[in-house]
C-alpha cells in the first residue's frame, strides 16, 4: 500500500483493499437492510454488486485514508440497499401471495449458515437474530453509529473520537452504556 496514502499503485492493491473492507462491508449490509431485503435476496449478493461497482470506479478512486475508503463502500451499498428495497417493495402484492404459499423450509437462512433439520432450531435462530436487530434499531442512532463503529467496524476509539468530535475517554464511557444497555434489552 502506498505511504502517502494519495493513490492505489494498482489493480493488485485496489484488490487488496475491497478484501480487507469485505467483513466489514458485509457487517453493514447484514445492519442496514430491512426485512423485506433480507427475505428476497442473499445479502452476499449485495456485498458482490457494492464491491463490483467500487472495482468498477477504481479508476478515478482517490485513497484517503481506510476511513474515507469505508465510507466510499458504505454510500455505495447504502444506494443498492435503497434501490433493492424499493422494488421488492413495488412487488409487495406478489410477495404478500408467495408469503402465504411458503413453508417453514423456505425461510431464508443466516449468511454462511447451514439449513437447520429442525423447524424450531430455525425459528430460535431467527428470532434470536431479529432481537438483536431491534434492539440496535431502538439505539439512539449516534449509539448505532459508535457502536458499529467499534465493535464491527474495528475504528480505533481514538478515530471514532475525531469523527465525532469527542474526547476518547467520552466515547470509551459510551460504549460501556450502550453495550450494557444492549445487554438488558436482550436479556
């Protein structure tokens, strides 16, 4: 990776960039779709679509820094989430009836996880996701945003700080309340 961080040598280093942001990008996938998404396609292919279309622009990228180049990925799987969204929404009848005709068996499974042979393991298991899912949704959203931030993103409490436009020890003492927070909700 260059030092001065003002450009990618390559195709090889761009490369090497999407691969280290794709556990990442794929976290923020997993949080910002809703639903309705998460029910009509494989989150993985729209991680495959976002990190296409930054290979796509990596010709006119600008690298600024692992920050900046997180936030290019994340506005880019922001839009594909919104797009998505808006037409399985434009099909909502149709999904509707398909809804009714499916059987526990057709429930989409988690990213990377097997199918269950038992229908109630599967249903713990998405339930247990689906609470996780509300109670970060019932976060205060710059909690949502330190908290990814931190814990998913791995930023550096000292970045965070600087981003926010806070002390360290301030977002250090706020993750502490949040993760018990969390905690309670979850029980």
């Amino acid at each position: 990776m260059n030092e001065d961080l003002s450009t990618i040598g390559g195709n090889d280093e761009f490369e090497q960039l999407l691969e280290r942001h794709m556990v990442p990008l794929r976290t923020y996938v997993r949080l910002q779709a809703g639903p309705l998404l998460r029910a009509r396609e494989p989150l993985s292919d729209v991680v495959q679509s976002a990190l296409r279309e930054a290979w796509e622009a990596r010709d006119t990228f600008r690298f600024t820094g692992d920050a900046a180049f997180r936030g290019f990925l994340y506005t880019i799987a922001a839009h594909k989430i919104i797009s998505k969204n808006r037409y399985w929404a434009a099909q909502k009848r149709a999904l509707e009836h398909e809804a009714s005709q499916a059987s526990l068996w057709d429930l989409p499974q988690s990213e990377g996880s097997t199918p269950s042979k038992s229908p109630s393991r599967h249903l713990i298991h998405e339930e247990d996701a689906e609470r996780l899912r509300e109670a970060f949704a019932a976060l205060d959203p710059e909690d949502q945003k330190i908290l990814s931030m931190r814990r998913i993103f791995d930023v550096p409490a000292v970045e965070i700080a600087k981003e926010l436009g806070m002390a360290e020890s301030t977002v250090r003492w706020r993750l502490g309340v949040i993760q018990t927070e969390l905690a309670s909700r979850l029980g």
